[in-house]
C-alpha cells in the first residue's frame, strides 16, 4: 500500500470565481463540495467545479503550497489553471455518477 497523498485543490463556479483548498482525500472533499456539505463560500457562491489540483506526498508540504497560491494573484492562479486546464473542464466530472446538469462543465 503506498503512502498517502494530499492534494492542493482549486475549484471554480460557472463564472470563475476561484477556491484554493487542501485535503487528503481529493475525491471525498470534491464530493462534500459539490453536495455543498461543506458550509460557507464554496456553497453560497456554487464553487464545485474541480479546475486544478496537485498531489503532495505530505500534509506540511500540501498546506505550504496552499498559502502559497493563496497569496497569489488572482492572474497567476488563472495561469495556473490555464497551464493544464485551458478550457477549465471539471477535472472530477468523470468520477461521480450523477448526472446533475450543474457539475458539468461550461
């Protein structure tokens, strides 16, 4: 069994506004998102939709990298996104089996 990773996150609504997070359970966090299980910003403005992400092989490392891109610009985290994800597809859209119309990306 390999060790755990965490994952620095970024989710966007429909009209781009951006959340970074970290977690170490990437499909589970993901999921509470998008079942707005997770009270406060992601919920009240609809941000679920999975635009980037990075794997860590620790919790130190992945909450370094989150405060990091926090700190950041809001153009270079568009950046960020657009490296990898130029027409920012929901990354995770694959890995549930709902079919909401409102995960899918657009």
């Amino acid at each position: 069994m390999g060790a755990k990773q965490f994952a620095v996150y970024i989710l966007a609504s429909r009209s781009r506004t951006l959340y970074v997070g970290v977690t170490g359970d990437l499909l589970r966090r993901v999921w509470q998102h998008r079942q707005k299980l997770v009270d406060g910003f992601t919920a009240r403005f609809r941000v679920h939709r999975l635009v980037w992400y990075e794997l860590t092989p620790n919790a130190a490392a992945a909450i370094r990298r989150e405060k990091e891109i926090k700190a950041w610009r809001r153009s270079k985290k568009v950046g960020l996104i657009e490296a990898t994800n130029p027409t920012w597809e929901d990354l995770a859209a694959a890995w549930f089996e709902t079919a909401d119309p409102s995960l899918r990306s657009g």
